[in-house]
C-alpha cells in the first residue's frame, strides 16, 4: 500500500504553477499469487502561469519523505498569436460548450414581465476559476440584474469537467421591441491546437402593455312577442275543425262498419 495512515502525499510548491488536488483519492487492490497489493491515486491538476521550462519535482510519501517520485519538466508555449482573443481572455481548454434557455420559453411578454436567461458554460480539463464570467448585457428601457451563480467541477474519465450557471433577470420597462445581443467567447483548443469561438446567438422579444379592463357586453334584447294575424288565426281554427272531424269518422265508422255487417238481421228483427 502506498501510505498505511492513508495520508495524501506531500506536493511542493512550484514557482510559476499552481498545483491543485480535485477529487478524493482512488481505491484499486490486486491479489497476486505471491502478494496483495493495494493502490491510491491522488489526481492532481497543475496549471502553470509562465511560459518556458516547467520543472515538477518529485512528491513524497507523508509517513516517508525518504520515498520521493520522479520529476518531470514540462515546456510550456507562449499564447499563440492565432489567438482570436486578448491576453486576459487566454482560455485553452479541450472543449468548451455554451448554452442558454429561457423562461418563460416565448418571444411575447408583459411590460415588467421578468425574463430569465439561464446559461451554462461548460469546460474541460479547465477548473471553475479558469472559466470566465459573463458580464450583463446593456439594453435601453430594459433592467436587469444577476440572479445567482453555481460553479461545479468533477473528474470522469480521467477529465475534469468544470461548468458554471448565471441566472439573469430581464424586466422590460415600456412597450418596447427589444434583443438580448449575441455572446461569443473566445478559446484555444488544445487537441486540435487551433483558435475556436463559442457563442450564443441573437434573441429579439415584443414587449406590451396587455389591457385588463373588459368592455361589458350589452345583453341582447328579449324579442317582443307578435300578435297573431288574422290569417294564424284562421288556419288555426280550421285545424281544429278538421281534427274534430276526423275524430269523429274514426268513432262512427266501426259503428257503421257493425251495422252494415248485420243489416240482415238487424232488418228481419226490426
């Protein structure tokens, strides 16, 4: 086993580098036909601040400072002049992601509607402090402010993933169209050693005053009920007087109808 109290190594300082643990030390034990070995790796990250000769001693055991690893000496190159950006943008990383969303997710809003703007800028192999800050966008009758920020980094895979999140409040103040401008962030990528730029395109909202007071709406008027004419009234009657004609055919005729089946007898009788 490396260190029986399990206590970290000891890392010494490097003129010109920073030198930062990142996650807790990693576990791996073996059984071999002879032995049992035990393993602890302690992930380090070394970001270095000039350019030039880089020499990393060697770290030593705590319990053991007779135990001391190999040095290493790195070259580290100056900002390439391909660089799109400035000195204090220097941003080299293997990949760097930006992303935003809104909510509510619409293009129309209320005046004095907030808007949030949530974006999450992503690195890899770079820690939280590497990764800018965004600074708030300036918009004419449009006030707005941070509402928050979450910094995040774990190791996977043997890269460290950094991210961090800005919350932004946008409130327009008038009846206004207006666009939150476009963002572009400048980065070396050291896999393909070439100069790439991160962005976030252009949003255009419509800002108006939505009225709250209803007109009331007129009921409709009760129709006025018409006097029968002359003519209703007739046909009226005649229907009456056809129904009761009918009624009385639909009693007579069965009376009529035994009569006439027995007009022998009813003769001979009578």
């Amino acid at each position: 086993r490396a260190d029986p109290q399990n206590n970290p190594p000891v890392i010494p300082s490097v003129q010109g580098a920073t030198i930062t643990p990142i996650e807790d030390p990693t576990e791996d034990k073996e059984i071999f036909a002879d032995h049992y070995q035990e393993t602890l790796t302690y992930p380090y990250i070394v970001i270095p601040e000039t350019t030039g000769s880089l020499k990393l001693t060697g770290s030593m055991l705590a319990s053991d400072n007779k135990q001391i690893s190999s040095e290493h000496i790195i070259n580290i190159k100056p900002i390439p002049a391909a660089f799109l950006g400035s000195d204090k943008e220097w941003l080299p990383s293997s990949g760097i992601t930006i992303e935003d969303r809104w909510e509510p997710q619409t293009s129309y809003v209320k005046t004095g509607q907030p808007l949030t703007r949530i974006i999450t800028l992503t690195g890899i192999n770079n820690t939280t402090g590497q990764l800018p800050d965004l600074a708030l966008p300036e918009i004419s009758d449009v006030r707005i402010y941070n509402d928050g920020q979450k910094d995040e980094q774990q190791l996977q895979n043997g890269m460290l993933i950094s991210r961090k999140t800005f919350r932004q409040i946008f409130i327009p103040e008038k009846n206004i169209t207006f666009a939150v401008p476009s963002l572009h962030l400048n980065w070396w990528n050291t896999i393909s050693d070439r100069a790439q730029v991160a962005s976030l395109e252009e949003r255009k909202f419509l800002a108006s005053v939505v009225a709250t007071k209803t007109a009331k709406v007129a009921a409709d008027p009760v129709p006025a009920k018409k006097a029968p004419s002359n003519a209703h009234y007739w046909t009226a009657l005649l229907l009456k007087i056809l129904t009761a004609i009918g009624v009385v055919i639909a009693l007579v005729t069965p009376l009529l109808a035994v009569i006439w089946y027995y007009r022998k007898r009813l003769r001979n009788r009578y």
